[in-house]
C-alpha cells in the first residue's frame, strides 16, 4: 500500500511514516513510479510502535529492539524481557523518587542555613 493509505489506516501522518523509515523502525520498497510501497502488516507494526511509546520505550529502543522481538521465534519472551525491564527501571525510579520526596518533607518547616546565617 502507498504511504497516504498507510498513513490513513495506521492513523498518523505521512511525515511520521517519512521519519519512522529513516530510522529503520518500517520499510517500503519503492516503485517504478518513485512510490512508496507497505506491505500490509506495516500497519500493525505501527499501531504497536504507538504502544510502546505510550509505554515509555523511544523511538531509539523500539528500533533497537523492534526487529528482534518482530522477528524472533520466541518473540512473546524477547518482548516478556523487554516490558520486565522497563517494570525494574520504573521501580528503580519510583524508589529515586519517594527519596527525594521524603528528603523535600523533611525540609518543609526548616529555616534556610543561608537566609539564618547559621552553619548546619
């Protein structure tokens, strides 16, 4: 399919498509007219792309990773191991977080050393 109707059926631009080819996250083959050409499969790549940008993967891993998990035989466990650790680094975050969300509590109600002229 050409890219207006790729663009169409997986619901973004044809400018996305432009730039998702360059980064090698889709492929089409050119015609002789000069046309881009989809198989039709591109269109839940894309739809998938979409999802693991909502699930905080960039662009950079997608295309990393991406054929790997596309075109692995155990893809179901290549894709288990990719989500798992994305789970342990927004666990490893969260935890960042809630330290230096107690650390800011434990502060509220102090006077500035700097404003009181004291050395603590």
């Amino acid at each position: 399919m050409r890219i207006g109707e790729l663009a169409e059926r997986a619901g973004m631009s044809r400018d996305a498509i432009r730039f998702y080819e360059k980064l090698g996250l889709v492929e089409g083959r050119r015609l002789p007219n000069g046309y881009r050409d989809f198989p039709p499969e591109t269109v839940d790549w894309l739809r998938q792309v979409r999802t693991a940008r909502r699930l905080g993967f960039t662009l950079a891993e997608i295309a990393q990773h991406g054929e790997g998990v596309r075109g692995a035989a155990d893809a179901a466990e290549a894709l288990d191991a990719l989500l798992r650790e994305r789970i342990r680094l927004i666990d490893e975050r969260m935890a960042e977080l809630a330290a230096l969300r107690a650390d800011l509590d434990a502060r509220v109600g102090v006077p500035c050393p700097v404003l009181t002229g004291s050395s603590d």
